[in-house]
C-alpha cells in the first residue's frame, strides 16, 4: 500500500475521472468504457463469490471456440461484460473466448474495440481458486468503414489504449493501465466500490519465484529445461533455488508475478505448438499491463506486443515477468538453440 495515511479513499470512479482531468481534450469516452467494465467486475464478483450456494457451478455443457467445455460463469460474465459494454455506445465490437466470431455491438459507429477473456481459468471455478477477467481496448483506425469488420481488429498490441484484469481471489482486485503506469484497485463490497490501494505499481527488477506447469517438461527446448534447472540449483547469492509457484490461473499467476517479481511461462508444447495462451485477450493485456509497471514479456524470441496478429484467437508461447528473469531465460533459449538444431 503506497498511500499516504491521510490520503482519503479514491474509488475507481473518482480515479478515472482524475486521471481523465489531465488530459483536456479527453472525451470521457475511454472513462466511461473504464467504469462500464468496472461495474461489470462488480457483478461478476458477486455471482463468482455465492457460486456455491446458487449451484452456478459445473459444466454448461457447451463448449468454447477452443473446445474447453464452458461453465455457467463463464456465460454469465460474458453476458454480463458485453451488456455493460452495450450500455455507453462506443463499443463497436466484442472479441472473447468465450465466441467464435466478432461481436457487433448496437453501435456500429462506436469507435472501440474491446477484447475479452470473461473468466480466465475458469477449470478452477468449481475447486474455489481464484479466477479473473482481462479486457484489451483499442481503437479503430479514424476514417472507419461503418462496416464492422474483424480485420479492424487485427492490431499489434503495442496498439492498445487500455487494458487491465479482475482478479476473483480471497478479495477481488481490478488493475489497469491507459499506458501511464498501473493502478491497483480492491473491492469493499460494504460499499460496492473499488478502493485505490495502489498508484503506480512497480514489479521487482528480479524475482525468485518461477511459475511454469512442470508436467510438460518432456516437451520443452533444451534451453527452457537448462534454465528451469539452473533455477533450482543451491546458490545462496543469487537467491537459488528459486520457489516454484503455479496456480494454472494467469490472472492470479500474473498478479503474484506483478508484485512479488520473478517470471510466469507458458512456452509452445507438443500439445500447443503455438502456445496455449491467445494473443489477443490474455498475452497481450497482460504483457502491456507488466511492461507499464517496469517488466518485459516475450515470446521467447520477440516482444509480445510487437506481434502483429493473424487471427482474433491465435495462441502464443509467452515468457513474462521481472525484467532479469526474462533476459536470463531468453539469453538460455538462444544458448541453446543452435546446440538443439544440431
Ligand atoms: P495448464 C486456464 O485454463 C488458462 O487459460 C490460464 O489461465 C492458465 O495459465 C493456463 O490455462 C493453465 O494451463 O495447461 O497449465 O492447465
């Protein structure tokens, strides 16, 4: 907690319309997008919380684009984003997990484009881990086709004007970023607001904890298993070994990432050789949101947000955290990438 102990309590809203305030020409539209999506965090945080009791649990039965079968909360804090998003008319279009295609919103003239992963690590719903919500927001070029199309979505997510996540855990957290650092937010549900804990969050230079499912190991470069090893060899002076922590929820992950430090890969596999994570709504917000608080993600070769994308759900292998931890892992990859293509 950075603040003041006379700082008075700034809710969210009260946050973005500051922050909003610097900027003269602003239209208020990206603060009204903002707290659209804030409100909806609010009740997807109620629903996420009495799961239990309103037996919104389990499978719906379907299953999403990516053949993930979709449970009831994940439909729920779909619909309940894209009418939010609905409500102030600026939003042309929804991309999510949780739809094959583009969402045309009621205002074709609307000039953003939101991207959304609804309820990211939704398979730990029904076993009480946390989960979370991660929104992208662009813009569309000026002179737009009234026309909605999905190539005006294709943008490299150096793009992106905004971006942020929810994170459903043992207190719900809002983070995010319009590009001039992140802001941390916590929900008092006495008053249904979102509270600023935190102005600029800065992610530690290095960290000691790695986050990695180890149980695909088998297929990993050499260069990945060398570093992961190096990691877990005694050497007090660097901090070794490091602390293994993976909780199979990118927002939580991520989260204990952006305040603790150290570094969260999610590298191509036999099973994904893209990667599993997508671009789109979950690499390329988070990527923005720890390179605003002083971090680096990467594709093991390139910059996440330098990627320019082919597809609105394409997947990306993603090495992202303390500034340190990536470099090392990376200059790894690269040591032993010739030794492999051998
Ligand atoms: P695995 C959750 O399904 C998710 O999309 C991310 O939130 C999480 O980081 C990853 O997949 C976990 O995947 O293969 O380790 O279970």
């Amino acid at each position: 907690m950075d603040l003041k102990q006379n700082d008075r309590l700034v809710t969210l809203e009260e946050f973005i319309i500051q922050s909003q305030n610097r900027f003269p020409g602003a239209t208020g539209e990206l603060s009204q997008l903002l707290r659209d999506i804030g409100l909806a965090a609010k009740i997807i945080s109620r629903e996420v919380n009495k799961a239990g009791i309103t037996n919104i649990l389990g499978n719906e039965g379907s299953t999403n684009v990516h053949g993930e079968s979709v449970k009831k909360l994940d439909t729920f804090a779909d619909q309940q984003l894209i009418s939010s998003l609905e409500r102030s008319s600026i939003t042309c279009m929804v991309i999510s997990e949780e739809n094959d295609g583009i969402v045309r919103l009621r205002s074709s003239g609307g000039k953003y484009i939101v991207y959304l992963d609804p309820l990211d690590g939704s398979s730990n719903i029904d076993v009480n881990v946390s989960i979370g919500s991660i929104f992208s927001i662009y813009m569309r070029e000026p002179r737009f086709d009234p026309a909605v199309e999905e190539k005006e979505a294709l943008q490299p997510g150096t793009r992106q004007v905004a971006a942020g996540y929810v994170l459903y855990g043992s207190s719900t957290t809002l983070s995010y970023t319009t590009g001039l650092g992140v802001s941390l937010f916590t929900l008092d549900p006495s008053i249904g607001e979102f509270i600023l804990t935190e102005r600029k969050v800065q992610i530690p230079d290095h960290g000691t904890i790695y986050s990695i499912n180890e149980g695909s190991y088998n297929s990993w470069d050499l260069g990945l298993k060398k570093y992961i090893k190096y990691c877990q060899e005694e050497d007090q002076e660097t901090g070794r070994p490091y602390s293994a922590r993976y909780i199979g929820s990118m927002v939580a992950d991520i989260h204990r990432t952006l305040i603790k430090g150290g570094i969260f890969i999610y590298p191509h596999s036999k099973r994904y050789p893209d990667g599993k994570l997508r671009l789109m709504y979950e690499c390329n917000p988070l990527s923005f949101i720890i390179e605003q608080a002083g971090g680096m993600a990467t594709n093991g070769k390139k910059r996440i947000m330098d990627i320019k994308p082919d597809s609105i759900h394409q997947r990306t292998p993603i090495y992202i955290g303390s500034k340190e931890n990536v470099e090392m892992v990376m200059d790894f990859l690269f040591e032993y990438a010739e030794e492999e293509a051998v």
